[in-house]
C-alpha cells in the first residue's frame, strides 16, 4: 500500500508536468483513468491514511514482546524522634503476555481484515474516478463529433440558403420560403452556439479532473463504423465476474472479518496467562547498595458472568529476605450482556453469508445482460448507420426532385437537417456502444479495452454479433453521407 501510495504520487507530479510542457502529447482511455487517479487530492489523502493505518498495524507487533517500565522514587523523612530518613528507589518492572487463548493473533487478524476491506473501499473509489475521467473523454469525443457534422451541416444549409436568395431575387421562390430558410439556418446556429458552449465546459472540466490547464491531443475517436465481432461467452464473463468483480471482493472480505469477529468472541472465556518480573535498587545515599528482584504469574478469567484475577510472586532481598505473596480477585456478574455477543456475531456472519450468496448467484445474470446490452448497442449502431445511408439517398432523390420541379428547396434544406439528426444519431449509437462496453469491462473489472483480449482468450466466445447483426450493404459513414450531399 506504501509503494502504492508512492507511485501515485510520483505519477500526480510527473503527469501535469509532462502535458503542461508539450502540447503535442497524446491522450487515451486508459491514461486518463490514471491522470484522473493521480489528480485526485481526496484520493490521495486516502492513500496516505491507509499507508499511515498499515504503519500502525505493523506496531501491533508490540503486543508480543515484554512491556517494560521504570519508576523512579525518593522519599525523605524528617522525624523530631529518631533519626531522618532519605529512601530513594528506582525500579525495572516487566509484563510479558504468555498465553491467552490466540485472542491477540485473532485481533491482528481482525485488524489485518478491516484493512484489507478498507483497502478494497479504496480501490473502488479510485475505479470510480477513474470511471468519471474514462467518462468525461467519451462526452468530449461525442460532443466534438456531433459539433463536427453541424458544423458541415451547416455550410451546407448556408449554401442552400445563398441558392435559394437568387431564385428569389429571380422569382422562382417565394419570399415565405428564404424566412422560413432563415429561421431554419438562424436555429442551425443557435444549436452550434450552444454545443460549443457546452463543449467548452466539458473540455474545462475534464482538464480539471486530469489535473492540466488544457487538454492534450486526444487520440481516441467516436468510431461509428468500429463493431463488435466478438464478445465473451456468458459463462467465461461470469466465471471472471465470480473472481474479479468489486462487489463480491468486498463481500468476502466483510464475510472474513466477520468470520474472525465470531471467533474472538467464542474465545473470550480462555484464561490469560502473564510472566510479571520486576528488579529495583534502593538506599539513603548513592551510590545504592541494595537490591532486590521478584517474579511471578498472574492469571485471568474474564466472561460476562465472573471476572476472576489470580497472582502468585515470589522474590529475594539480598542477603538473607525472601518474598512471596499471592492474591485473588473475584467479580461476578461483571457484564451479563456481553454473552449475546456470540449470538450476535453468529447472526452477523450469517447475514453476511447471505448477502454474498446472493450477490453470487446475480453475477451470472447481469454478466449475461452485460453482454446482452452490448448486443443491443451494436444493433442501435448498425441500424443507425442504415438510416444514415437510406437518408443520404432520400437527400439525393430530394435533389432530384428538386431539379424536376416537384418540391421546394425550403423542403430539400428540411430534408438536409432531418439527415443531420440521423448522423448525429449515429454518434449517439457509437458512444452508447462504447459506454455498454466500459460497464461490461467495470463490471469484470478490468482496464479500458481489455475487453476484446478478454473475449479472444475465452474458447467459447460468442461471435452471434457479427452474424445475426451483418453490415448492411447500404451502411456508411455519416462523413461519406455529408460528402454525397456536398457533391
């Protein structure tokens, strides 16, 4: 957790730097999950409180060795009878832990345990931020797509609306017919205005989440024409998702600390036994000459319905005293209470268990919806694309219909928009396939576009996308639709 902390670290300080002094550098999916990981200030704070947490624990290790003291004395006595005294005392004294049933391992462990779930709590919060930064690419790549062809959709419609001023200057149109183009070309606008708008936020706060002043070059591209070939075999995703999934890991984990939890209190009754030692020096002026030095054992029982502490010492005062003394304790009823704790801890295991069973038996469902929505998404992608080409073809009829006479060109400039819907359509359809495809991968947790190496390396991969949703011979880009209607 340490090295892990260190690395994010040096990657949060290295990263800015890089981008900030070379306007050339380059930008994918997976480097902006881990610049927005390494931006993360919550994040990092958290990493350091866990590696502080992690120190801690490994100072538990002091529950095993000796505990030592020194206690230091003087004492002066000034009597109207006798003679004045001046006693002074330091003394050694040690407590080492002999046995107690395991109860300290087991609150290692359990300590161990609470550690590991909160380091699994903060690896899902890095995957998240990860997540928005994967998330605020995608929205950019989309925006700017979609700003691109109403931005060509554009020149288009002002070239259309320059055509249609001379056929009204020469009266072939009506006049209805340039304010009904202009109100159109004035709307055309007034959504590019506010695209880039919204645009220019996006890219602002995208910047922000990486930690930059401005964005590099981004390399990745809203492909409308990338399809599925192949996807993963619904039992081969579930199997990983059984593995890998965040979910279950934390669910073990809660099921492990739970598990010790019960343990420790089912051994709450074993006895502790103690070594305690102690050797002191004493005497009215320095340097001290006597001594003297003891040992013994105590012995606890503890529970919720007795408390019982037993002791036994023995020792020497040089050169002719010898010590010995014993006591007992006894305590009943301490904290009848705490003897539901057992049944407590057995329930919370139980209702742990519970959980993750069924948490288990969902996995292979919303893997096989996961691959399921991805299907879906190629279909909305691939139909989207057949609605860009048979509009193009509409828009190329319409022109010549246009040319026999037969509609106006006010409706050929509504033909050209209704086309510029189902292009940036197409855009949608491509972006909501990619965002299919990063829950899939989320949800078998693994990087961005390691999805395909997945589905490759798995024997029984499902390739029914490509058969049952074949390319269209018709399909075609929403840019080689725009060229067919400049040309």
């Amino acid at each position: 957790m340490r090295n892990t902390a260190a690395i994010l670290c040096l990657i949060c300080c290295i990263f800015p730097l890089l981008y900030a002094n070379d306007n050339n550098r380059t930008l994918t999916f997976a480097e902006a999950a881990d610049m927005a990981i390494a931006s993360s200030a919550d994040l990092r704070h958290a990493y350091a409180s866990q590696a502080l947490m992690e120190k801690a624990w490994r100072w538990g290790l002091r529950s095993y060795f000796p505990r030592l003291s020194l206690s230091v004395s003087e004492n002066d006595r000034l009597q109207q009878i006798g003679p004045d005294s001046f006693m002074k005392n330091y003394g050694l004294n040690m407590d080492q832990l002999i046995w107690d049933g395991g109860r300290t391992r087991m609150s290692r462990n359990l300590e161990r345990t609470e550690l590991n779930l909160s380091s699994s709590r903060l690896e899902r919060t890095a995957s998240e931020i990860a997540e928005a930064g994967i998330a605020a690419y995608r929205n950019v790549l989309s925006s700017r797509a979609i700003l691109e062809i109403r931005m060509k959709a554009l020149v288009v419609l002002e070239e259309q609306r320059r055509i249609l001023n001379e056929e009204v200057r020469l009266g072939l149109a009506l006049s209805v017919d340039l304010a009904n183009a202009d109100i159109n070309l004035a709307d055309a606008k007034l959504n590019i205005y506010f695209l880039q708008l919204d645009l220019t936020e996006m890219e602002r706060q995208f910047a922000e989440l990486l930690g930059l002043d401005a964005l590099p070059v981004l390399t990745e591209k809203v492909d409308i024409n990338r399809s599925i070939t192949t996807l993963p075999a619904a039992s081969a995703a579930a199997a990983l998702a059984r593995e890998r999934n965040p979910d279950l890991v934390e669910a073990r984990f809660s099921i492990t600390k739970k598990q010790a939890e019960l343990k420790y209190v089912s051994n709450s009754w074993i006895p502790t036994l103690r070594l305690a030692g102690n050797f002191g020096l004493s005497g009215q002026r320095y340097p001290l000459t006597r001594y003297n030095w003891s040992l013994g054992i105590n012995i606890e029982f503890s529970g919720p319905w007795f408390q019982n502490r037993s002791g036994a010492q023995a020792g020497w005062e040089p050169p002719y005293d010898r010590t010995a003394m014993t006591q007992n304790s006894f305590t009943p009823l301490p904290d009848p209470a705490a003897a539901i704790g057992k049944n407590q801890a057995k329930l919370a295991l139980a209702l742990e268990q519970e959980k993750y069973n069924t948490t288990l038996e969902r996995i292979g469902r919303i893997a096989a919806t996961a691959i399921e929505k991805c299907a879906l998404a190629e279909q909305k992608r691939i139909l989207s694309l057949e609605a860009v080409s048979l509009g193009a073809e509409r828009c190329r009829i319409e022109e010549i219909r246009l040319d026999l006479g037969q509609i106006t060109r006010l409706k050929l400039m509504e033909t050209l928009i209704e086309q510029t819907q189902r292009e940036i359509a197409a855009i949608e359809a491509a972006t909501a396939l990619l965002e299919a495809e990063r829950e899939l991968e989320r949800f078998l947790d693994l990087r961005p576009g390691e999805i395909e190496v997945f589905a490759l390396n798995t024997p029984a991969a499902n390739t029914f996308v490509s058969n049952i949703f074949a390319p269209n011979i018709f399909a075609v880009s929403a840019e080689t639709a725009s060229q067919q209607r400049r040309d």
